[in-house]
C-alpha cells in the first residue's frame, strides 16, 4: 500500500470565498500484485462476491413475495475497511457491474477511493466525520458522496459549504439523518430530534433523502432489543414526517437483520459480512428467512519456507512457549501477526495436563496445529504427522484446501473462535502487506 498525497485547498464557507493554507486529504493505494513476492497471499474470488449479491437479492425478493410489500428492498453493501479485508475498489466495480443499488463506507477517504475506481453509483459515507477541517466536507461533496447526518454542526458546515460550492445554483445535497435507537454510538437521540430538524429545516441546501438506525443485536438470538430498536425507529420517522420531511429511503439492516427479519428490510439494506461469503449468526428454528447458500470470498495462503526436526523435549519460538513431547517435524509459514494472523492462536495453556495448540492451518489437505508463539513475520506449525512434508508445500490459512491426503476448508468464523474474536476482525485484520490476488472465474 503506498499513500498517494493529494493537495486540496481549504475553504471557509462563512469567509465568502477566502482561502487558508493547503491541507492535505491522504487517499491510500494498494500496491498491485505485480510488485509482490512474497508467497503469502489473499485470494478473492469476485465471482463468489457476485453469487452472495444475488442470493441476498433472491431472500429479498422471497420476501418481498411473501409480505405485504410492493417491492424488494435494495441493496446497499457496505464496503467499509477496504470492503472487509477484500479490496474495496475490485469488489465495488464487481457489485455495480452486478447492479447493486448503492454502496456504504465508514469513511470520507474510502468514498472518494470508490469515485476513484469509476464507481458511480451512490456512496452512503456513514461514519459523519470528515476531519476538522472544511476540506474534507468540500470532497464529501466533490465526489458526490452522500453524508449521513446527527448532529447540529454537521448540519450547518455540509449546507454552508454547499452554499458555497453551488452558489447561483438550485442545487440540494442529498444526506440521511441516522437516528440512534439503541446502538448508542452515533446518531441523533429522541431527545435532541428538535434541535437537528430544526437545523435541516434552516438548511434548504440539503434533501432529508434517507432515515437509518443500526441495530445492535440483530445477531442475538432474541429479537427483543430488535424489536424494540424497530419500534423506536416507526415512532422517529412519524416525528420527523411530522416536521415536513419525506425521507424515501428508510434504512435498518445490517446482514443479520436481512437474514432474520423482514420487518428490518425498509427501502434498502446494508449488509456487509454475509457478502463476503459468512453467515452473520446462526439461524434460529422458526425464523423466516431462508438461509442463503453463500460462499466464501477470501482465501489465505503461504508456503512451507522452512522445515526442521526437534527432539523431544525441545522448545521453539518466542519465550519458549511450546516444548515438543515427542521427536517433531515443525514448518516455518512467512506469515505473522502483522499479516493479520493473530497471537491468540496459540494457547499456552494447559487442558488436561496437555498443551492446548488452538490455531490450525492445512497442508496437503490436513489440519496441523499452530505451535508456539505467533511472531510478526513467522508462525511454526507441527507436521510430524503429515508424512512428506517439503519445502515450498502450500500452506491455506484461511479457506478451502484440497491436497493429496484429503480436503479441508479454515471458516472465517473457526478463525475468529480460535482467537477469541468475530470473523468481521478476523477478515479485517489481513494486513495491507498481504497482496490480493483476484479471481473472476
Ligand atoms: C452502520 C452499519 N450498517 C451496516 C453494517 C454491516 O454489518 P454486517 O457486516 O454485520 O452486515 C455495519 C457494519 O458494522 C455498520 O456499521
């Protein structure tokens, strides 16, 4: 990944056109596969990112069929964290040509690296903060991205820079208003409605287009907070339909919600996780939605670099975390915690008098345990039982292996069990030094 500097001028919309020194909005670039050596790498497989739009699509579609609605919802999938590990502008391009009907990022940055990519189709920036500095509101709206709004001040830069930027111009920026219901981290309380309706009101620079909430335990398995979120969100929109505003496109789901229930669906849904092949949470007896058959995008590999017999009793790695019990053949990976392949994954504790090794890899089609501790570049796993083992073996971490002593696949969610995390951080977590490389079979 390299950092591509690009100079924008910063404006002060109430200085009546005057500008300040130059600030720099930094937009990140990844370095293409081309100039990667190393054997550790990502596959992305886009065709399986199309598969999981359009099973998505279809529950949607099922739905829609089977309630009261006149029409699907439409999708908007969140690419936030360079689209969940995967590369946010090869698997944008793949969806838009896919025809999904919008994206989302968390960032100013990852919106404007979308418009980089030729996408044009609307862009949600959810997270609302674009720096301290009115450079930042002056890209949101160069690039035609579509802000999401909860507070006062928000409101009244995003209108004075459009005033600014589109003076003489009848010209209204598009912004949903996020409504917190629950979730407890952004979006406007019931209780300061007023006060942020009134400052769109004062603001005839910006269209009120769409109303969204998150909800918080959409994965649970009650629905009760759910429940309750939704029930919140019916009585703000009454309120802000009240104050004269005709939000079209009302917003709620994330992948679980999508998955569990319609009520959630609204004008469109956003979910991430599940279009990257992993199901969101398990399902419930007696749920509506049927369960979608999704597969997984990303697959993590490396190769065996090193190989070594210890004798019983010898310790390796850092701390010497990990003695062999018995004669053992342990292999090298070039791949670490600043790949993305946490610590956690090795225990060094006991269960049952027994070192407990919690992180597995495969190799030739077998799992091996992860032995003593992970380090930045390196991991050692123990191959004593894999007969023929050699150098330059392929090595799948995360992802489906088929090899000469069987097949196996490594889920998102077993990664994220065995470092006591989500499969959201686990997907995250690989790191930018780890090149994709991108299949479109
Ligand atoms: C506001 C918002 N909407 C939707 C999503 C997508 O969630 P998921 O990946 O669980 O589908 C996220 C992700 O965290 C989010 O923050």
């Amino acid at each position: 990944m390299a950092f591509c500097p690009v100079t924008t001028q910063r404006v002060d919309p109430h200085s009546q056109g005057s500008t300040g020194p130059e600030l720099r909005v930094v937009r990140p670039r990844r370095a293409p596969p081309a100039e990667a050596a190393r054997v550790t790498r990502a596959e992305v497989n886009l065709a399986h990112v199309r598969h999981n739009l359009r099973e998505l699509q279809a529950c949607l579609q099922a739905d829609a069929e089977a309630g009261p609605r006149a029409q699907a919802a439409a999708v908007w999938c969140v690419l936030k964290a360079d689209a969940y590990g995967h590369g946010a502008a090869a698997v944008a391009t793949t969806l838009e040509r896919a025809g999904v009907a919008g994206l989302c990022v968390a960032l100013l940055e990852e919106g404007m690296e979308l418009r980089n990519a030729g996408v044009s189709c609307p862009v949600l920036v959810m997270g609302g903060y674009w720096g301290r500095h009115r450079d930042g509101v002056e890209a949101l709206l160069e690039n035609n991205l579509t802000p999401v709004v909860y507070d006062e001040q928000q409101i009244e830069t995003l209108a004075a820079t459009a005033r600014y930027l589109y003076s003489g111009q009848r010209r209204q920026v598009d912004v949903h208003l996020k409504i917190d219901t629950g979730m407890g981290r952004l979006g406007v309380r019931e209780e300061q409605l007023g006060g942020v309706l009134g400052a769109l009101r004062a603001a005839p620079e910006l269209r009120v287009a769409g109303l969204m909430t998150h909800l918080a335990c959409a994965d649970a398995e009650s629905l009760a907070e759910t429940n309750e979120q939704l029930a919140r969100f019916e009585h703000t929109t009454k309120l802000v339909r009240r104050a004269g505003f005709t939000p079209s496109l009302r917003h709620a789901a994330n992948s679980a919600a999508l998955l569990r229930t319609p009520r959630t669906h609204f004008d469109l849904v956003r979910p991430g996780i599940a279009v990257f092949g992993v199901h969101p949470c398990p399902a419930s007896p007696g749920e509506a939605a049927r369960i979608p058959n999704l597969k997984p995008v990303m697959r993590v590999l490396s190769e065996v670099v090193a190989l070594r017999d210890l004798p019983a009793g010898e310790a390796l790695g850092y701390g010497h975390a990990w003695r062999a019990e018995r004669p053992s053949r342990i292999a090298t990976l070039p791949m670490g915690y600043a790949d993305g392949l946490s610590r956690a994954l090795f225990n060094r504790g006991q269960v049952n008098g027994e070192q407990a090794n919690r992180g597995q890899v495969l190799i030739c089609g077998k799992r091996v345990p992860v032995v003593g501790n992970v380090s930045m570049d390196l991991t050692m796993v123990d191959v004593t039982d894999i007969p023929g083992v050699s150098v330059l073996d392929e090595v799948v971490v995360l992802g489906e292996q088929r090899g000469r002593l069987g097949e196996d696949a490594i889920s998102a969610d077993a990664l994220a069990a065995w470092s006591d995390t989500v499969s959201w951080e686990c997907l995250t977590s690989v790191s930018r030094r780890v090149p994709r490389f991108y299949r479109h079979p």
